[in-house]
C-alpha cells in the first residue's frame, strides 16, 4: 500500500509499505479515506524528535473498516470509524481511569501509545491507503449514518477537536469566564471553539499569523496578534489589569518570542503573567524531556527558565498533558451530529495522499492559508 513515510529533516515521500494486516485476533484493519497532517507531526517531520526513519506518519485517522480479527465483537465490516491518536487497551489502570493517554499496555515500559508518533510505540500511523487498529471495540469511535456527509468534521474528533476541549478542561474554563489562549493553530482554534460552546464570556486568541487569527474571529474570539502588541500587556488591559480566569497553551516547546525567535519559556511566562490570581492554566502544546535540536542549553535538555515565583505568588494551577480523547470524542461527536459543533470550518486544504510532501512544506512554513490540511488516501 502507498503511505507518506519519513526520510529525514524536512523529507517525506509517498512510498510502497507493507499492507496494513491483522496481527492479533483483537485488531481491525480500517481503509483510511480522511487522515490529516497535525501540527505534532511537524515536530517530526523537522527533525525535532527520534522519529524513525522509513516510519508512516499520521494519527489523525478517520475510515471504513474492511477487515476485523476473530476477537472483535462490536466492531463490524463496513463500519466507518474515527480513532483516537492515543491506542489504549481499555484494561490497565490508566484507561480503567479514562486516562487512555497514558494507557500501559500497548507500549511497554512508557505511559502511552499512538500511531505514527515518536516514543509512542511501533505503530504505523494512518496516512495511507489503510490503517492496523489495535484494540479494535475499545479504540474505534462508531459514527452516524452522516458519517460521510460530515466526514471532515468527524475526522477531527481523532485529536484535535478533544485536544482543544482538553485544554479548556484542564485549565477548568467555567460558563462566564475570560480564557486566553496561546496559538492559533489547529489545536488553539479547537480550545477557543470549545471554550465559546462551553459558554465562556471572552475568549482571547494569540498568534501572529493573520490567517490563523481571523479564523480565531469567524468561531467568535477576540484575536491578539503579538506582532502588534505585547500579548500581556493587550490581555490585562482588556481585564481590568487582572488576567484573564483561564489560560491555554497550545503552542509549545517551538514557541517563539514577538520576534520570531523560538524561546521555550515564552508562552509559559507569558501565561502566568496574563491570567489572573488564583487562575488556571491548561497546556497541550507538546514540550518534549530531551530536545538536542535546541540552540538554548536548558531547552536541550527539555528543561525551562520558568516564573515559578510568580507562578506560586498568584496561586495559580497548571494541569498539562495528552488529551485522554476517548474521555470526550463521543460528547463531542454528537455535538457534530447535530450541528453544534463545526470543527472543519478550520481546514484550508484537501488533497491527495501523493500531494502529502508538498503539503508539509507549507504547513511547515506556516504559509499563509495552509491552516489545516486534510489528506484523501481513497482520491
Ligand atoms: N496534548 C495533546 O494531546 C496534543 C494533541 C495534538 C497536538 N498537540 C500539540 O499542540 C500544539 C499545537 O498544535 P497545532 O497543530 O495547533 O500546531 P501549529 O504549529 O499549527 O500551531 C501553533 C501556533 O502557535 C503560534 N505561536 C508560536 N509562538 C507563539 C506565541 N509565543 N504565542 C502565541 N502563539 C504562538 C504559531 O504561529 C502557530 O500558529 C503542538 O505542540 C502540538 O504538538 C498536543
Ligand atoms: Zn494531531
Ligand atoms: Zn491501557
């Protein structure tokens, strides 16, 4: 089958990989139709992280099911399914928990799972033809009879779209508070579309890309672009100098300065100074133990000068981490289903498995307009 795989810094190709089979009688195999770039897989896809080489990209999966182990029992042939980036068992403590991020089954010796993903496991990921579903009953999210019709709404619901309400969840975002999150990427347009569903009363979007930002405007945030102001000083002015309730990163460890200059630390501070005493503060963005690519020294090592000070003198809280997303994808499906939630109003490209490479250098580049790119393996 053809798969977009990794050659190295900034190079993917379309290649022939082995078929996606069955492995153990628990697994099914699913025909991917819609399978998206994310902007975790540029950590990769930059070098940036011990990704192997030869290995197919993709966790964002959505498809039709064409093939079930002898052990699947609720998952049938035909059915169109949506899966979690995260692979639990939905046995060990961690999923008995919901915390299926940090399942301890299927990737021994670490606390989580995914397809496609650095430190994640050996699992391919599903940017090609078809995709190995490990677990099938537990991991496979069954969709409606509009699964087709709402196609690249429902494919959202493997990350990004639970990614973004985990933000708001670990921040604790409340009806009537003000949010401010950090980055307009896909990620950071989920948060402000959950936060806003959740009925929060202003929701702030930083970034620099003007794009990304009127995007953030369109779902009914109010848009902060850090090339024209300094970010804290625009959010405590528009909160009576006191911060915001709740803030969300969803930029992180590549974040950069007003400058442009990548500074780990930078929305982490900048967090701390904009949200308000007592506040909480959600961070998904990816910050990684170890990060050799770095220039900085402390970064290097996957560590950060942070204001703890200032941290500990407000009495702020910080919860981080994968998003649980079976914990939220079927809420929110049927948000989708019956029109409350649109998260493909995001997505600015769809295009064929062969047209990945190009994709990725301009997602990469953040170039204007590639705000979301959806892949169509079946096209
Ligand atoms: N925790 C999880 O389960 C999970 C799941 C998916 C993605 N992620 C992570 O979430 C992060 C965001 O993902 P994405 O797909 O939206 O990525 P992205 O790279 O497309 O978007 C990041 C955005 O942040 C902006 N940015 C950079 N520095 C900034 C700053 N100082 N302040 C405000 N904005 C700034 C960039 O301009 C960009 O638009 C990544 O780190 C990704 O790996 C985490
Ligand atoms: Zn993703
Ligand atoms: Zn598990």
């Amino acid at each position: 089958m053809k798969a977009v795989i990794y050659n190295g810094p900034r190079q993917v190709s379309v290649s022939n990989v082995p078929d996606a089979r069955i492995e153990k009688p628990t697994d099914a195999v699913v025909r991917m139709t819609t399978t998206n770039i994310c902007g975790s897989d540029l950590h990769m896809y930059e070098g940036r992280t011990n990704f192997e080489i030869g290995r197919v990209f993709g966790h964002e999966n959505l498809g039709q099911v064409i093939e079930v182990g002898a052990a699947v029992d609720r998952i049938k042939k035909g059915d169109w399914v949506c899966l979690p980036f995260n692979i639990g068992c939905g046995f060990c403590e961690n999923c008995e928990r919901g915390l299926t991020g940090y399942c301890l089954t299927c990737n021994p010796g670490t606390a989580g799972a995914a397809y496609g993903f650095a430190g994640m496991g050996p699992f391919q990921g599903g940017q090609a033809e078809a995709l190995r579903v490990p677990y099938a009953d537990f991991n496979c999210l069954s969709l409606p009879k509009d699964a087709q019709e709402k196609e690249d709404d429902y494919v959202m619901l493997s990350d990004i779209f639970p990614t973004g309400w985990h933000a708001t969840e670990l921040a604790g975002v409340l009806p009537g508070e003000t949010v401010a999150i950090y980055g307009a990427g896909p990620v950071g347009l989920m948060a402000a579309h959950s936060a806003i569903i959740k009925g929060a009363s202003r929701v702030f979007v930083v970034d620099m890309h003007d794009d990304r930002l009127k995007l953030a405007e369109s779902l009914g945030a109010i848009p902060v672009d850090m090339r024209r102001c300094d970010p804290v000083e625009e959010l405590l002015g528009q909160t009576d100098g006191l911060g915001t309730d709740r803030g969300c990163e969803c930029v992180g460890y590549q974040c950069c300065d007003r400058h442009g200059r990548e500074t780990n630390s930078f929305t982490m501070n900048s967090l701390v100074k904009s949200t308000k005493a007592t506040g909480g503060i959600g961070v998904i963005g990816v910050f990684i133990p170890e990060d050799p690519g770095a220039s900085d020294t402390l970064a290097k090592e996957g560590k950060m000068a942070f204001d703890f000070g200032a941290f500990w003198f407000k009495g702020q809280h910080i919860r981080t981490g994968q998003a649980n997303v079976k914990a939220y994808n079927r809420r929110l499906r049927n948000l989708i289903h019956v029109g409350k939630a649109k998260p493909s109003c995001i997505i600015s490209h769809r295009l064929g498995l062969d047209e990945a490479p190009d994709a990725y250098k301009h997602f990469d580049a953040r170039d204007k307009g590639w705000t979301k790119v959806v892949l169509k393996p079946g096209a």
